[in-house]
C-alpha cells in the first residue's frame, strides 16, 4: 500500500517570492506543483477586477468548495509531494478553512512597505485587504493553536540572501528531505504556471534561481499607503517572530 502524499500550503502575500518559491519546489522530482488555486475563486466572491479577469476565471473552479475537493484528492502525476502556492489574500471570509487541518502549512513573509510599494508598481492602489496580511496572521494562529507549536515562518528576503540554509531548514521544519536541486531552474514559463503568468511573471521567467534582495525603497511611501504599512506591520510582527533562521 502506497505511503499518503505530503500536501504542502505555502500561505503568502502578493508581491513576494511566492512563485520562485514555487519553480524550487517544482524542481524536486518527488514534488507536483499548483499555482494559486483559489484565484478565481476568489475574483467570482470578491467581484475584485484583476488583469486578465476573464481568463483567470475560466481556468479554475470558481466554487472554493471544489477547489479544495480538487487540493485534498488525487495528487498530479502521483507524486509523493504536492506543493500547494496559495495567495492568503484569496480566502474569503465565506471560504471554509477546516481543511487546512489535512495539510502540512507553511507561511511567506515580507515587510509590509515593501510589499506595498511593490504591489502599486503593478496594479496602482492597495488595501490592508489586498495584501492579505490579517487573513495570514489568523490563519498562522489557527494553526499554531491546532499544533501547540508555531508553524515554519520563512522572510523572503532570507531565503534570497540564503538560499540553501534556508530550503533545508524549511524542508527540515516540513518533515521532508532537501534537495540541492530546489536551488536553480530552467528560465522560461512552466505548464503549471496560472494562466495569469504575462501579467505578474515577467521576472520570474527570467530567472535560474533565486537573485540577490532587492534593494531598500528610497522613496519613502505616500501617506495613504504608510497608513496601510502601519496597520499591517503588528500582523507581520507576529508572524516575523517566529522565522527560521
């Protein structure tokens, strides 16, 4: 009888390395990936206007209910891994969460003014909804409180600037083995990227592996989005306390 897959959640933010995160994973030869599977979900509750809307909502199921049916069946390829990128900002308060119980959760941080100012580069205007900041903080602490230990908390800035001590104590903390293979990767676009890909992963697609920490912003933010920084730092604080090393 063949062992149960490892489902991995990895919970982030926008505008982090979430989809580098992603290519690393996908290059283990035991792992499946899949990208964002509530997105459309997401875009059909919210009624959020994204770029390439309509092609987002016609690639994925629109009913998270379904979405998570898909995520706790069959893993692709039957794989012993499957490596679930998933966007903290898309679960919806009406999205049920029990079965994040089934799977192995890990979260993705980034300073919240960078993040901001990295997401209105993109779309123009940001809400503390919009980066997900307190759906991570809650669903961190659900999970801590389900484990009587904090979950694995990775910066992306560390694993930029670490790359290799960082995926093994991640991997270390996940319960699975490291492989030096999750360091680089081909460029280009992939099969299981969303279909979302030209508007969000020009850069991505140019890497071979994870590139130095961005630079700090030297232009300080506008009011409006420093206010948003300030109400989402305590969020990020809490998790941050708790990163690998």
């Amino acid at each position: 009888m063949s062992a149960e897959p490892i489902r991995i959640a990895m919970w982030s933010g926008p505008r982090n390395i979430s989809t580098a995160m992603m290519r690393s994973f996908g290059q283990r030869p035991d792992t499946a990936v899949v990208d964002e599977p509530f997105y459309a979900a997401y875009l059909a509750a919210s009624g959020q206007l994204h770029p390439m809307q309509q092609e987002v909502l016609a690639s994925q199921a629109q009913d998270w209910r379904a979405v998570v049916q898909a995520l706790l069946g069959p893993v692709p390829d039957a794989r012993a891994v499957w490596y679930q990128k998933h966007m903290t900002q898309h679960m919806l308060p009406g999205f049920g969460r029990e079965w994040i119980d089934q799977v192995r959760n890990a979260f993705l941080i980034r300073d919240p003014a960078a993040v901001l100012a990295s997401y209105v580069r993109a779309r123009g205007v940001a809400t503390l909804a919009d980066i997900g900041i307190v759906q991570q903080r809650e669903m961190f602490e659900r999970e801590a409180d389900r484990l009587g230990v904090a979950p694995p908390v990775v910066e992306g800035s560390d694993v930029l600037a670490r790359p290799g001590p960082m995926l093994r104590g991640l991997c270390a903390a996940l319960d699975i083995p490291y492989t030096d293979a999750m360091l680089s990767w081909p460029a280009g676009r992939r099969a299981t990227d969303g279909v979302w890909a030209p508007a969000w992963y020009a850069a991505v697609e140019r890497s071979t592996g994870f590139g130095p920490p961005p630079a700090p912003e030297r232009a300080p933010l506008p009011d409006e989005l420093r206010r948003v920084a300030d109400a989402a730092r305590p969020h990020y604080e809490v998790l941050a306390a708790h990163r690998l090393a």
